[in-house]
C-alpha cells in the first residue's frame, strides 16, 4: 500500500452512529451549497451542478478535494467552488482525488491545479486525454490501495479492478465512517446506473459484496445530491445485478432473442427501485451485450443490433 505523508495521530476516534445525528445528511437539491455529514466530511452541490455532488475533508495543514463541481462543465466551472473554499479556510488545496473520468464528475477541478497533487487510479490517465476531460491529468497514480494523510485525518484509496468504469476508485475515511463510491451508490430505492455499457459486470457484483462488509462505514455517500445511504445499499444493489445477469444468462442459454427477452425480464421483485420503469430496458440490453462477449453458444449467431433512445 502506498502512503502520502505519515499518519499524525496516535490513535484514530471512531464516531458511533449516534453522533452522526448532529450532522447534515439529508440534502436539499434545488440549491447550490455545502453540508457537513461528518466530524471532518463536508460535501458540496445542488442548484446548477447537474446533480452532481462530491466531497472535502479541511484541515489545519489544507484541504483535500474529491471530485469536481460538474455541471456545467467549463474550464472555470469550478472557481464557485474554489471561492467558497478560501472564504471558509485560510489552507489551500493540497489534494484532488478523481474518483473516476466522467466528466459530470470531475470537470472543474482545474482550479485547484495550482496547489493542489492530483490523485487517480493509473487506469484514469488514457481516458483522460483520449476524451479531453476538462479535469487535470494526475501526479500520482496507483494500483490497490493508497493512503493520503494531512493534518490528523487519513483518506484511504482503494481500486479494486474495473466496475463501473475501468479506473473508479473507493474513497474512505475511517475514522468518520464514510464512504464514497460515485455511480455505485444512490439513496434506497433507486438504481444508481442507466445501463451497463462501461461496466464489468462480474467485479462489480464481487466488489459491492466488499463494500458492503467492509468495516468502517456508517455513511454511504452518494455520487449524485441525495440522502446519504448505508451498506445496505450495496447489498441490494448486489442482489439487483447479480439477479438481472442470471435471468438474461438463462434465456439467451435458452435461445431467445433479445427482443424476446425484454419481454420476459421484468424484475418485479426488485420494484422497490423506483426508477427501475426508466433504466430496466436498458439495463437488459446491456447485460445482453456484456453476455453476448462472456459466452459462447452451442450454435453462434450474430448479434442483434437493436436501435435505443
């Protein structure tokens, strides 16, 4: 595991769920804004950022950022965001961590590129400059888990193979008990992911059973303005996929065609989602064409091309 700088506390405190009930973890998205949801956790968003949300952790030795302000996405779409930061704290930003490379994400943090190492996975670099993020390229990329500790708080990085995307890393702070694991997390009861055309299906189920035993985690924090969540929310997500690939396997083992599979797939046990009538048929054209590359039929056929809105 790599390490930024040395832990500078002894010991690290632990908050009870209790504690957390001083804090904001409810969100108000028609407003543009910053909320506090821990002792060292704040997140920003709401109003005209697309709906996109991420976090900062001040200290006395300076700020580190995750993720950028969004939507919409200019090359000085984060100066808001940046202005709010030097009127609260009298530190610069040492750090920006890019969660993943979709630009809804990570677009303005080109600000704080004056100040701040930026910090990715070593998959995010390519994507980067092949799409022409607005987003800096980062300084220090890492494989499996990296540490960043500044001013008595420790912010731990974890890549865990490909999921949603090739390169989206977990973001974790211990000692106040949050995660953030954009665009695999929204409140209960909807499905974070529209379809599943940048996805490793098969990790991303094994990966949301590790977040959802992984210790430390009483805060789920959603990529996108919402409530925050717990680990429960990975469990169902989890069942959700796991379900939808084994009904999807067994009717293209079965010979049916796509077009007849969406008429069969319907996930009414999963109802609770309440955006499940908006993304299910995405949702199982995708996993057909993640399965159609897993397996091999007995007789092989051509794919089906099937136009989508």
């Amino acid at each position: 595991m790599k390490r930024i700088r040395p832990l500078t506390l002894a010991a690290l405190i632990v908050l009870s769920p209790q504690a957390y009930a001083q804090y904001e973890t409810s969100w108000d998205n028609s407003v543009q804004g910053i909320n506090r949801i821990s002792e060292h956790v704040y997140r920003w968003g709401g109003g005209a950022m697309g709906g996109i949300s991420g976090l900062f952790v001040p200290t006395d030795e300076g700020i580190i950022v995750i993720d950028g302000p969004g939507n919409p996405c200019t090359p000085d779409s984060g100066q808001w965001f940046r202005d709010e930061l030097e009127q609260r704290y009298d530190v610069p930003v040492r750090y920006v961590v890019l969660s993943h490379d979709h630009q809804s994400h990570i677009c303005g943090t080109t600000v704080f590129a004056d100040t701040a190492v930026v910090i990715g996975s070593r998959k995010l670099r390519p994507h980067l400059i092949r799409e022409g993020r607005v987003a800096p390229v980062p300084t220090v990329s890492f494989d499996g888990s990296l540490d960043i500790d500044l001013g008595g708080v420790k912010v731990v990085l974890h890549y865990l193979g490909p999921t949603h995307s090739d390169n989206l890393i977990v973001i974790h702070i211990p000692q106040d008990g949050v995660i953030f694991v954009p665009d695999l997390a929204r409140p209960h009861g909807q499905l974070p992911n529209p379809d599943f055309r940048d996805m490793d299906v098969d990790n991303t189920i094994e990966v949301l059973g590790i977040l959802s035993r992984m210790d430390d985690v009483d805060i789920v924090m959603p990529g996108h303005n919402s409530p925050v969540s717990d680990q429960s929310y990975f469990r169902r997500y989890r069942d959700y996929l796991a379900t939808l690939r084994e009904r999807v396997l067994d009717h293209m083992v079965a010979g049916r065609t796509l077009e007849e599979i969406l008429g069969l797939v319907t996930m009414d046990d999963f109802g609770d989602y309440t955006n499940l009538g908006q993304v299910l048929e995405r949702n199982v054209i995708t996993m057909y064409d993640y399965l159609y590359r897993y397996r091999e039929p007995n007789s092989p056929g051509s794919l089906p091309i099937r136009a989508t809105q």
